[in-house]
C-alpha cells in the first residue's frame, strides 16, 4: 500500500521474489517497492537521458510527444505508478530506442528510417556492465513463444492500460508487447512489437512474443546473423 492507493498484481505471484524475478514475472507490487529507494529526480533524470520526454526524436518528422509529470510534481503515489508504467505516455519508437539502449552496452543511439552515412554519435546512459546484468536477466526469463531456434535472446513482455482521461481503474483499452534483442551475448537486432487492444489475450507473452519472433528471425536472415552453435561454438 501506497499512502491511500493499492498497489494489485494482475495475477499472483510468490510473496517472495528477488529483483531479477520482480522482472520476470512483470510484478507491479515488487517494483513499486523497489521505487520506494529512489528519488523521483533521479528517475526523471534517466527518462530524459534515454530521450522519452522528446517530441523530435525524427528531425523533419511529426512524432506524438509524450506527456508527462515533471519530477517536482511525483509524490509516492506516482512514482510508484510510473516503477511498472502508468503515468508516462510515449510512442512504440520512444521505448524501441531505450530499449535498444540496454542491447548496446548502455549507449543511446537515436533512431533514424534510414541507415545514416556515417554511424550516430551515442550517448551513454548506464555502465556496461549495468546493461550486461540486465541482458542476462532478461535472456534467463522468456516468453516460450518468443524464442528462436538455434539463438538466445532477451526480451521483455508488457501489458499495460490505457488511461481514457478517467484514471486506469475506469479503463478497458490495453495494449500488448513484446521488446526483444537477439543474439543476446552480442546484439544485432532489437524489435517492439505493440498491439492495441487485442482480441485473443492482453498478454504481450501470447500475442506479441510469435510476432516478435517472425520478425527477428527475417532480420537474422537478412542480415546473415549465423546461430549462436556456429558463432559461439555452443548448443542450442
């Protein structure tokens, strides 16, 4: 509990979980009370340092802006919301490209629709080892229908409400996803796949996971990206 808000699971979970299964198993309960230990600056901070307050992330490009609280308007109770989510609108391409920060050592590298000429120049925004910690945890806990035969991969499911200017308690709007890299040691490619209010399930595990996997695996093909036995020298 929260000052006067209930901070509720979707599903259960063990009334004992470490930070790496507070992740696994999305925990609302378990990363709202890991934001109890941080300040909300310094998770404003981050946010602004992976670009997800930028309305211009494609120069000559119309991209929705974001809306947002600024740092010096989150109490508890919305600091704890934004831990798992709610509180912070952005576009897919926003969290394609903090994500893909994670798959890149830590560095932020902007989006572009076309491959630029010379590489962007990135921005570093967690150490290296940071983000190798946390590829691993997401490469030991995937979607089943995510995965690809012959690659390990990290990814993370997602499903969250959609405020509908009433609050989320009033909501029934949900949107779906699935982020992933692959091959998880050494990255080459990261997907997002997002689906608005789908019909069959509102888990990202279900009905985002198999889409992510098509598209990875056309990408890994593309691009000749050998499976990890040949690379590594390893099983499947």
């Amino acid at each position: 509990r929260i000052a006067d808000r209930t901070i509720r699971d979707v599903v259960r979970h063990p009334e004992r979980l470490t930070l790496a299964e507070v992740l696994a198993y999305s925990s609302n309960v378990g990363m709202s009370t890991f934001a109890e230990r941080i300040e909300a600056r310094t998770l404003a901070r981050y946010h602004e340092r992976l670009h997800l307050y930028d309305g211009d992330l494609l120069p000559g490009f119309r991209v929705w802006a974001p809306l947002y609280r600024p740092s010096d308007q989150i109490g508890e109770v919305e600091l704890a919301n934004l831990s798992f989510g709610q509180g912070l609108s952005i576009t897919p391409l926003h969290l394609a490209a903090a994500f893909n920060a994670l798959a890149n050592d830590g560095v932020y590298v902007p989006p572009a629709l076309v491959e630029p000429v010379r590489p962007p120049k990135g921005e570093r925004v967690f150490k290296p080892e940071v983000a190798r910690a946390l590829r691993r945890v997401l490469s030991e806990f995937n979607a089943p229908r995510a995965r690809l035969r012959g690659y390990r991969l990290g990814g993370k499911t997602g499903t969250a409400q959609i405020s509908t200017g009433r609050g989320y308690q009033a909501s029934e709007t949900y949107a779906a996803l699935y982020a992933g890299f692959v091959p998880a040691q050494h990255p080459r490619v990261t997907v997002l796949v997002v689906l608005y209010n789908p019909r069959t399930s509102i888990f990202g595990s279900k009905v985002a996971a198999p889409i992510f996997r098509e598209i990875a695996a056309r990408a890994l093909a593309y691009w000749g990206v050998p499976p990890d036995s040949v690379r590594l020298g390893v099983g499947e």
